[in-house]
C-alpha cells in the first residue's frame, strides 16, 4: 500500500506535464509497445523472424543457382513481413474496437487523428525494423549461398528503396483496413480477398488494362525484383494512392464522426 | 468538477438522455443511479467527449473534456471495466496509459499495491481476470494520472462486500482531499454504501438529486398499526397520500407530525411513527424500476 498513490494535486503544486499534451514521438512510442505486448502481436511478430529465417534457408539451400543473389534473398526475406505486417497494423487498430481499448485510448487522446496518425508512424518504424532485420537475413543467407563474390552481391540501390516501399506500404495499408473496418476479422479478410478479386477481374480482358493500375498485386509486383521503369512506378503510385487513401479516408472519417461505446 | 447542463441524445428518435442537468462539486462523492437502460453511460460517455449531445452542454473542470490536453493527468476515467484488450497483461495495461499521460513507470506498481492487485495477478492476461479485478484494473487505470476529478460507470459491479468497502475507503478518502467523484450504479445499497449525494436517473430523466440527508427527509413517513385498515381510513379522511409499504405499514407523503395527527383523529393506536429514511428512498428507486425497468440494456 502506498498512502502517497491517490494523493489529490491540490495538496501540493501543479506537477510538471499534468497540462502538457502527450507529443507525436511518444504516442508513437505507445503505439509501437502496443503491438508487440499483446499476445497475438508477440506471435505474430515472431512468425515474421521465424519465416524470414526460413524463406532464407529454402533459397539458400534448395533454390535454384541463379536465385542465390542478394537481390533474390532478399526479396524471400522480406515476403513474411509484407504478408504479415499489415495484419500488425491492422490489429493495432481494429483491436481498439474489437477489444474495446478505444474507451481508454480515446479517454487519455481525445483528438482521435492523432492516434490514428501516431499508429501510422509505429507501424513505419516497425516496418523499417523489420526491414533491417531481413536484411542482415539475407547478407548472411548469401554469404553462406555463395562462393561468386563479384556477381551475387550487386544490387541497385533503386531496388533497396523499392523493398523499403514494399514493406512500409504494405504496414501502412493494413492499418487503412483496420481504421476503415474497425473490425479484425472482416479487415483481415478483406485485406487479403480484395487482391485476389481484383485480379479475377484483371483476368476479363477489358478490364485488364484498369486492374494493372488499381491493384497492388500486379502493379506492385516487380517491387522488390527489378528496378522499376516510369510506368510501371506509375501503376505503382495509382494503385499504393488508392489502397492507402480510400481505407484511410474511412477510418478517419469514422474515427471522428462516430460515437465511441 | 462536473457539469452538465440540459443534456438530451437521442437514438432513432428516442430521447436516452432527456434534458438532464446536474453538477459535482470538489470534496463530494455522487452517485449516479438509475436502472439498466436509464441513461447514465450514455450521459458519462457524453462528459467524457466519447459521445456528441443533440443538445445540451457537458463539461468537467470548467471546460469540455476534449479540450484537456492531457486529460489522463485531470480526470480519471473508468467508462467498462471489460475494455482492455483480453491478451495483454493487467500490468501492462497500466503501464502503457502511464507512458500515455506521460507518468513515470514505477508508479504503476504502487497502484497496483493499492487496488490489491497482487504480482501474479499482475502478470496474468486480463482475459484471465475476473470482474472484479477487472473493476480494480480500472480504478488504478483511472488513478494513475493523479487526477482531480474520477468519473466511474459501474466500478462496484462484479466487487465483493470487501471490495465494496475497499472502494468506499478509497473514494471517500479521494473526495476529502478534494477530489471530485461521479459513479453510477444501478444498485441503490451500492451507491447508498459510497456516495454522499445521488442524482437518481430513470428513462434519460432526472428524477430527484441531492445530498442524502435531502433525498431521505423528502422521503416521507412510514407509519404502521395493527389495524391497518383503520390506519387506512385515518389517513384517507385527513387527505394524505398514502401507499402500502412491503412491511405492512403505509408510506406518507408528509411529515411524521401530520402522521401522527390523523391517526390521533380517526383514534387508531399506531405501532411505529418515523421519517421513511432509507425505506423510503427504496420504495422510491423500486418505482422507477418498475417502471422503467424493461426497456433492456443501455
């Protein structure tokens, strides 16, 4: 028991910070313990290491010679958090709903935006993390894939950066869905189903043209395996504007318009 | 303190909160009461800038809640015990709304000494938690920021007489340093054990509010004799308003003086002659139930 613990601000001064707002960088820093203190965001983390590690380990020892490059390692190394991080993000969000945190997040963060915006820079901090880590993935991979110093290790740095965009993009997506929907298991679904029907509709040759510039399964595609030309980087912005803006501008008018119960 | 001032919300037309206006003073504890369904989450979660007014104005500290900028560091907030996310540890919990506002650490586990969390619990997953901890999880959550002024919806629900008295020490003790405390309950032994003032709320309306000792001497008379009927008739011809009371007796609306007398004229030997007290504040909460008891859940 601590006598002191409910002590009330009268009986003494007004501490330091009791009016001050909580900054951007530590809510970010909230949002980032956020997701990885719960359960599921453990698990789901490790799965992303424990995967990368694996991606790594089948190309190095059962991939074809000519993928044993950096460029190809890399790329497998990064393909778990890409599939997996977005369902990160969108927990982080629509967890706040489905387990009713908003009710204490909103409380202690009236101004609901900048929560949403502070889940979006954790999410690109954990990103760029998990970017960092398949990368010494596969510097290790290929050193122990390869025996070819000069040839297996050049890469352009045009293509790092599109693996960059690969990754953040995909967290920043997730946590559109997860604001948009507010709801885990419709966001993860749909997150993963609109692809897959987008691409069924590619597949009707009049709408093909279209799809190569809305969907991010085909216009992101070459991301991370070559560098990119300006068309393609083209398809690639239209379709990245469109899945992050369209679920973010859901969530956000949701977030704001709607009462909390 | 809290304020709020004719506020209304309506669901699909339905006024849930009817023009309801009351105020906390510092150094009071009020019980906000009314049965399931009456409005008092909706009217908290109006206060606390959870929910929009269709009319009306609420407010804590002389502001609206919104425009705190730190708000966990001037009201404490428990709104549902069940909302925290069942998969992270009570202790965490904490942890993160102390980062949040800003507060150091180590003053979570003072708090969890002081709601009587012990380090086990602690370490669970709060989806291990029962109600009741749950309610203790809550109560150190809205504690943390050192507040001013506690707004509490339901915090006795699922706690034991010991909790209950625990809740009481505490609440009590929060209020004589100054402390401003609003919690509601549905369950009038719950607020009649903590509170010192009520505001009674049934259908989104304010039925009666102010400090116990007020609400309990407008409570009437409970006045009882062996011949009832007798009794019955006495206080028919002396015109006062009488209903039957569980005991057996009649509860008046009037003085014990007025009581008296018209049982002296109809010349009935009365048994038991006294202000209703907490009798009567039951009977009062056990109309508005009846009435309005069916209309489901908030």
């Amino acid at each position: 028991m601590n006598a002191h613990a409910i002590e009330a601000p009268e009986m003494k001064a007004t501490p330091a910070g009791r009016d001050r707002r909580p900054g951007l960088a530590r809510l970010t820093r909230v949002e980032l313990r956020k997701m990885v203190d719960t359960r599921s965001g453990f698990w789901l983390q490790l799965a992303v290491l424990g995967l990368s590690v694996l991606a790594v380990l089948i190309t190095v020892l059962w991939g074809h010679e000519d993928d044993k490059t950096f460029i190809q390692i890399l790329s497998n190394a990064l393909q778990p958090a890409g599939i997996l991080l977005p369902v990160v993000g969108i927990l982080l969000v629509s967890s706040e709903w489905s387990q009713r945190t908003a009710l204490v997040s909103f409380a202690l963060v009236p101004e609901r935006p900048r929560l949403l915006i502070a889940k979006v820079l954790a999410g690109v901090v954990l990103a760029l993390a998990a970017t960092a880590v398949g990368l010494l993935f596969a510097v290790i991979g290929t050193a122990l894939a390869s025996t070819d110093l000069h040839h297996v290790w050049s890469m352009p740095a045009g293509l790092f950066l599109q693996d960059l965009v690969y990754v953040v993009t995909a967290m920043i997506i997730g946590i559109g869905f997860g604001a948009a929907l507010q709801s885990s298991a419709p966001a993860i679904v749909l997150y993963f189903a609109l692809p897959v029907a987008f691409a069924a509709l590619g597949s009707i040759h009049a709408l093909s043209g279209v799809v190569d510039w809305i969907n991010t399964a085909e216009a992101l595609e070459p991301l991370t395996t070559e560098v990119m030309s300006g068309h393609q980087w083209a398809q690639g912005v239209v379709a990245l504007a469109l899945w992050i803006g369209v679920p973010s501008a859901i969530g956000l008018w949701r977030l704001t318009r709607r009462d909390v119960g | 303190m809290i304020e709020a001032e004719k506020l209304t919300k309506r669901f699909g037309g339905r006024a849930v909160v009817d023009d309801v206006t009351f105020r906390c003073e510092p150094g009071t504890v009020t019980g906000f009461l009314g049965p399931n369904g009456a409005g008092k989450t909706t009217t908290m979660r109006m206060i606390c800038g959870f929910s929009t007014p269709d009319s009306g104005h609420a407010g804590v500290l002389g502001g609206e809640y919104r425009a705190l900028p730190n708000p966990g560091r001037r009201v404490g907030v428990l709104l549902d015990a069940s909302a925290q996310h069942g998969g992270r540890r009570g202790r965490e919990a904490l942890a993160i709304s102390a980062m949040t506002m800003g507060v150091e650490e180590k003053r979570v586990d003072d708090l969890l000494g002081l709601v009587g969390l012990d380090r086990p619990a602690a370490r669970k997953r709060v989806r291990q938690y029962s109600l009741g901890m749950r309610q203790r999880l809550g109560i150190a959550n809205a504690l943390i920021g050192e507040p001013e002024v506690l707004i509490l919806d339901e915090p006795a629900n699922g706690l034991d007489p010991e909790g209950m008295r625990w809740m009481r020490g505490l609440l009590r003790d929060f209020a004589e340093r100054g402390g401003t405390v609003l919690l509601s309950s549905h369950l009038l032994h719950e607020v009649d054990a903590i509170a010192d003032r009520l505001v009674i709320i049934g259908s989104g309306k304010i039925v009666a509010q102010g400090s116990k000792e007020e609400l309990l001497s407008d409570a009437g008379t409970l006045v009882r004799a062996d011949d009832r009927a007798a009794l019955g008739r006495a206080l028919a011809a002396a015109g006062l308003e009488a209903r039957e009371a569980d005991d057996g007796g009649f509860l008046v609306d009037a003085e014990p003086r007025a009581v008296g007398a018209a049982a002296q004229g109809g010349g009935v030997a009365l048994v038991h002659l006294a202000p209703a007290g907490d009798a009567g504040l039951e009977q009062l909460f056990f109309d508005l139930t009846s009435d309005n008891g069916k209309e489901g859940e908030e």
